[in-house]
C-alpha cells in the first residue's frame, strides 16, 4: 500500500506546478499550436490527453472546435474536467476515461498523442510506437496529427538504460521516427524536440521536485523515507543517466 501512497504523492495529476505532463516551454507549445493550425470548427481528439491543457489550448486557438480527451488516470480526467469547467469550455471539451487504443472514433481534423505510445499494443516499444502512428493516421483525409515521442539523441549510456528502465531498442533516433510516420502515410511539417531546459524543468516541478517539496513538509510522516529514497532513484536515473541522451520529440504531421 505504501508504494501506490508514494506514487499519489508524486503523481503529477496532482501537481498545480506543471502546466502539462511533458516537457515544454510556453513558447514551444505555442509553436506546436500554430503548427497544427487547427481551423474553425475542428473536431480534435488527444488520446493519452491527461488533464488536456494542450486540447484545451488547441480548443481555444480555433472558434467553434471541440476536443475529445481520452485517458485512462482518473485524477488526470478529473483535473481536465474542472479546468474544462473554470475556463468556460466544459461545452466543447469531453474527457473520456477509457483506454487510448480503444477510443472508437475517426474522422478527426486533429489528432494528438504526447508520451502515450505504449498505451498501444506491440511486442516491443517501435511496435507500439507504429500502433499509435496507424491508429493517429485515421484522420480526416488533409487532417494533422501532433505525436510526440521519446527519442534517442546518441548511443545511451548502461547508466541511461538503466535511469529509463529502457532497453536500446525501445527507442530509435529522430530520423527513425519520422520514416516511421511516413511509412504509415504522414508527411512531417515541423519536427522539433524538448530542450535540456524544457526538461530540468519538468523534472524540478515534476515528481523530483515535488517528493523533495513533499519530504521538507512532512520530516516526521511515516513515509518520509520511502519518498525521499524514491526522490533519489529519479534523480540518480535523470542527472546521473538519460539527461544527455534521451529526448522527447514532437512531430507536426500531414495525413
């Protein structure tokens, strides 16, 4: 029990710090946004969507647009819904809980899936990668599809493998990805990928930051010492292992 009590205290549904669950600036967001250009009246869907506030930001940039968000968390559905509700879009954005890979519908004008590639089914990491690629392709015919996944930037270190919880195949290099996408029949518009600085950020507002945050409030809670031992295992696996090798990047893409 003390394991899932340490994961809720580290969970980033939880966590007001983190604007989204990925590592990105505002200005990068803004630049994804203006990517994917979603028109007037587009129907959008963000399967693995979390809270959504990359939906809902897609929602606001196009009047009349709606957006599905399709998660299993039910904390991330939670928090989509009430933010959803504050900012006026509770009629143009639905959160679903239900599995990405078993969400039904197609035909959108926008298709988005950030760090939830392994959500589909595949006996390794690229087949599931290429799963989620096929199943985000089903867009309307001319539609885009925002996709981001992690990537390798050079050969990974045993202390990069190790801090993932990785193998070397899990994942490829950026070029391998957007031949993956074009073998399922989307072309890349923009290609970029989160910045050292993107992700120090994330991991400091993220689950090291806050079990740290956590473990200066509470000295004397009984699970003191398991949430800093757990802060310690992702610091070791960040600073002292993927930080240089290991990226996540985002793949504006034409159906």
């Amino acid at each position: 029990m003390s394991a899932e009590e340490v994961r809720a205290i580290m969970s980033a549904p939880g966590n007001d710090r983190l604007t989204w669950n990925t590592p990105l600036s505002e200005e990068h967001a803004a630049r994804l946004i203006a990517a994917c250009d979603p028109a007037p009246g587009s129907r959008i869907v963000d399967l693995g969507s979390g809270w959504g506030e990359l939906l809902m930001r897609l929602v606001e940039s196009a009047p009349g647009a709606t957006g599905d968000g399709v998660e299993t968390d039910p904390d991330a559905v939670a928090r989509g819904r009430r933010l959803a509700e504050e900012r006026g879009l509770a009629d143009r954005v639905r959160f679903h809980q239900t599995p990405a890979a078993e969400w039904p519908d197609g035909g959108y004008d926008l298709a988005v899936s950030i760090g939830s590639s392994h959500a589909w089914p595949g006996a390794t990491a690229r087949e599931s990668t290429g799963n989620a690629l096929t199943a985000l392709a089903a867009v309307r015919p001319g539609g885009r599809v925002l996709f981001g996944e992690g990537i390798w930037q050079r050969e990974p270190t045993s202390a990069a493998l190790e801090g993932l919880g990785a193998a070397p195949g899990d994942y490829g290099s950026l070029l391998e990805l957007i031949r993956l996408a074009e073998s399922v029949g989307l072309r890349a518009l923009q290609v970029t990928v989160a910045d050292e600085r993107e992700w120090d950020l994330f991991e400091s507002e993220g689950p090291i930051g806050r079990g740290q945050r956590w473990a200066l409030a509470n000295p004397d809670h009984p699970l003191h010492a398991e949430v800093t031992a757990e802060v310690d295992v992702r610091r070791t696996g960040y600073y002292g292992g993927y930080r240089s090798s290991f990226t996540l990047a985002y793949l504006v893409l034409s159906a």
